[in-house]
C-alpha cells in the first residue's frame, strides 16, 4: 500500500475510525468514559484525522510524499510484522516461549 493509498484509506474509507478505534482501546481513560462520551469522542477523533489525511493529499507536494515513502515503507512494513507475531504468539504461545 503506498502512502497515497493509505491516506486516501484514512480520508474517504473508514480507516480513520478503525485507527481511532485501534487507539483509544488502550487508553484507560477513554475506557472510563461513559459510552455517550466516547461516541462523541470516537467521531470527532475520525473526523480531524480524515480531515488531516484530505488534506495531506491535497496539500503536500507530491515530491514531499515520494521523499516520505521509503519511511512510510519501514514503519508498515514493522507494524505489519509485529502484529502478525502477536497473532501468531496468541494462537501458539508454547512456540514462543524460551527453551529450558
């Protein structure tokens, strides 16, 4: 997926809720908000960052996001990697114990 890709993702397919999403469940805070709140906060959270992606698109020179793209490259090639050894680490957790 190419970074232009990405953020058309997150700008006009959703990808901003699922990242928003993917966040906020880790965050105590937002787990102690009442669920009113949280979809208040969900949305608004969505918006400003499917905003934010519109507007890299539009905004930033092309060269700008080709000269980004080898580091967009790295960092979703290792979280792509990290969460697959999760997956496989919590459907197989004895492979990946220490051997004694």
């Amino acid at each position: 997926m190419s970074i232009q890709e990405f953020l058309t993702w997150f700008a006009m397919s959703g990808g901003s809720a699922v990242a928003v999403s993917w966040i906020a469940e880790r965050i105590p805070q937002f787990q102690a908000l009442s669920s009113s709140v949280k979809q208040w906060v969900m949305f608004v959270a969505s918006t400003l960052l499917a905003i934010g992606s519109y507007a890299l698109l539009t905004y930033v020179p092309a060269e700008t996001l080709s000269q980004v793209a080898p580091y967009f490259a790295i960092v979703v090639s290792v979280f792509g990697t990290f969460f697959l050894n999760q997956i496989a680490h919590v459907n197989d957790p004895k492979f990946f114990q220490p051997r004694k």
